[in-house]
C-alpha cells in the first residue's frame, strides 16, 4: 500500500475516518446498491399503499451522488482550527504533537471523540504508522465511528 492509501482515511486531528460511514465511502456505496437492487420494483408493485418509492429513489440518489464527508485532507478552505495550525503542516498529525490533550484547537474533537487521547497516548508508544494500521483494522472488522462517538 502506497503513503497515499495508507493516509486516505487519517484524520489529521485524531480521529480515524475510516471509521465512519460517510468518510469511508460506505453509505455511498450501499445507497448505490440498494437504488440498483430496487429499481424494478416500481415495475412490479406499482402502487406502494403507505410508501412514496418515488422519494425513496430520490433519497437513495442523493446519498449517493450528493451525500460524503470530502475529508479535511481534500479540502481548499479549512473551516476547522485544526487545518488552520501551523505545527500540523509541518507534523502532518495532531496526534504527534506533545500539546494535543491540551490543544484549544483540538478541543471539539477531544469533547465530541474522547477517545482520539487514547489515539494520542497510542501513537506515542508505537508511533503514526502502526496506530493507523491499527485503527484500520478496527475499520475493517466492523467499528463505526457512531458506535463510539459522544453526542
């Protein structure tokens, strides 16, 4: 896996994208195969009763072409204070940086994803890259990041 693949779904404040449906791709992906599963349906159940399929299809379309999180990696004009500090320019991490439990920019990703300390903590031990070989593993066997978010 190329540098490129292996930092897709890094989160330059702590938290690990891939971990969530919308910024992994995944709520597109399954809106994409569900509008192509249904698509007949209309054919052979005409009138849905209780059901307006036509909005349905319109939903599923919107998920997929209008719906996702374009990762604060692609995008021109950071909204986040996160993209706007210095130090992450150079450290390319919020993780690898010594100030990050008590960072005022990171506040809101410590408050709303307690666990990107543990993030923190982690790469300490065992540094970036392995954390998130780690992390995308955890990805892979399933863990959602709504499953461990605070709201």
């Amino acid at each position: 896996m190329d540098k490129q693949d292996f930092y897709a779904f890094h989160g330059v404040c702590g938290v690990y994208c891939g971990h969530c449906a919308s910024g992994n791709g995944r709520i597109k992906d399954l809106a994409k195969e569900l509008s192509r599963l249904t698509a007949g349906l209309l054919d052979y159940k005409p009138d849905f009763d209780e059901f307006d399929f036509s909005e349905f299809q319109k939903g599923l379309k919107w998920l997929d072409e209008d719906f996702g999180c374009p990762t604060c990696l692609k995008l021109d004009d950071y909204w986040c204070a996160v993209m706007k500090c210095e130090k992450v320019k150079e450290l390319k991490s919020c993780l690898l940086c010594d100030d990050y439990p008590e960072c005022p920019k990171t506040e809101y990703q410590r408050g709303r994803y307690p666990f990107v300390l543990g993030h923190h903590k982690r790469v300490k031990e065992v540094g970036l890259e392995q954390h998130l070989k780690e992390e995308r593993k955890r990805a892979e066997a399933g863990l959602l990041l709504h499953d461990i978010r605070k709201y």
